[in-house]
C-alpha cells in the first residue's frame, strides 16, 4: 500500500508542476496581451486546484498513516528535529505543501472575485507563481534525482 501511494505521491508531483507552468505561461500571456479571461483560463485554475486538492489528500494519507519515514519522527520527534531528512519530511515539506495549497486556494477565490480579465491574471501570477516557487522548494529534489 505505501509503495503504490508514493509512486501516486511522486506522479501526481510531476502533472501538478506541468498544469502549474501551463497554467503560469498562459496568465502570463493574458496578462501581457490584455486580452479577455476565457473559459480555458478559469479552467487551468480550477485543475491545478484540484490537482493539488488530489495531492493534499494522498499526502495525509501517507504523512499520517504509512510513511516509514514520519513514524520514525513521530516516535521521537525531538530526535527527529536533529535528523535533517526526518525535519523535512515531518516537518518543512508538509508546511511548506500546505502554504503551497493555501495560496493556491487564495489565488483562485480572489480571481473569481477580481472583475477586469488583467486583475484575474494578476492575481493568479502572484498567488500561483509564490505557490509554485515553494512547491519546488518543498520537492524531495534528493529522491527524484537518485
């Protein structure tokens, strides 16, 4: 069960970082050209929202219940404090993913209230592109290369 929520985990990782640059390069575009928000921009947003909503989901799971390596650090989470790769995962990663998620959230409420197409992809620039900077910062870079 594990192995196959992190093979999840680690797809979903990559489809999340592919809609969020499609997403970021076509609010970019909008946003320069002054042209009117289509269907498929509020699209994109509601996708990689959920994409994302799908990852939060599939993360707990594995933070809260089959991670080896959160059991580890939540049996001595003093200790784990002191392991760097115990701390990212129990603790920098999961922050880090849920302020991602949070501004992702933000972004897409405050678009859906913004009235002008240029505040929309304003907005969603800001939002979106802070939140896709911690989620490569957030990324286990170490177990994607090795």
């Amino acid at each position: 069960m594990y192995t196959g929520l992190l093979h999840l985990h680690n797809s979903l990782r990559w489809l999340i970082l592919l809609v969020a640059l499609v997403t970021l390069v076509k609010y970019f575009m909008g946003w320069f050209s002054q042209k009117g928000w289509m269907k498929s921009d509020n699209i994109l947003g509601i996708l990689f929202t959920a994409i994302m909503d799908i990852q939060l989901v599939v993360g707990l799971v594995l933070y809260l219940g089959y991670s080896p390596i959160t059991k580890a650090a939540f049996q001595d989470f003093g200790a784990a404090m002191k392991n760097a790769d115990l701390r990212f995962y129990a603790v920098e990663h999961f922050i880090m993913m849920i302020i991602a998620l949070a501004l992702v959230h933000i972004g897409r409420s405050k678009t859906k209230k913004a009235i002008s197409a240029r505040r929309k992809f304003g907005i969603s620039l800001v939002f979106f592109g802070i939140a896709y900077i911690i989620i490569l910062a957030a990324i286990p870079w170490s177990r994607v290369i090795a």
